[in-house]
C-alpha cells in the first residue's frame, strides 16, 4: 500500500480538505491531502478540479461553503464526491448540521434529529 493510504482509504479514491490555510493544515498529519485556498473563488475552482481527480470525499470549510452555494448544489445528488462541511478557525457557522439534517429529512421522510 502507498503512502496515501489514509487519502485512498476509498478503493484508489482520495480523501482532501478544502479551506482556508489555518483550518486546513492540521488535517495533513493524518495522511489526508489538504489544499489550502486563499478565498472563496480559489475554493469554487479546487473543488472543481478535486471533482475531476476521484476524489471520493471533499471536507470543506462552511467559511467557504457559505460563498459557494452554486457549486455545492452541483454535486449534492451525486455519488462523488461527497461534500463534507466542517468548522473553519472561526467555528461552526450551523450550515453543515443543517446540510445533515436535510439529508436525513430527504432519506426518511421525517426531521429525526
């Protein structure tokens, strides 16, 4: 097995986190491949690309998902890759358990959370 064992956990799918430098950089010591971006419209074209590279898993910042809603309903039905929002540096912004709350609404018929 490569050295990107954790980043392709996925069958030869990769693993990326996607934010500002200060949220991101820590997830490097846990072998997943980070790409920090200087604002919202780097973000938009490297999620893009990430899209295009089998990337099966993108965690991004809802610092930055709070300005790209476009390109995350882009790829909200589709199987990958999964767009995963978590806290930036600044903390939670309630847009990523609200993402969650509405994927189980739509799974189940019912809000269970």
């Amino acid at each position: 097995m490569s050295d990107k064992r954790t980043s392709r956990a996925l069958g030869g799918y990769k693993i990326g986190v996607l934010g500002d430098s200060d949220s991101v950089m820590g997830f490097k010591a846990l072998g997943l491949d980070v790409f920090p971006a200087a604002d919202a419209e780097e973000a938009k074209k490297t999620l893009h690309t990430l899209a295009k590279e089998d990337y099966a898993v993108i965690y991004l910042t809802e610092q930055y998902a709070a300005q790209m809603q476009q390109e995350l309903d882009r790829y909200k039905d589709r199987l990958t890759p999964a767009v995963i929002l978590i806290p930036g540096k600044e903390g939670s912004l309630g847009i990523g358990m609200a993402n969650v709350k509405k994927s189980v609404e739509r799974a189940v018929g019912a809000d269970i959370l």
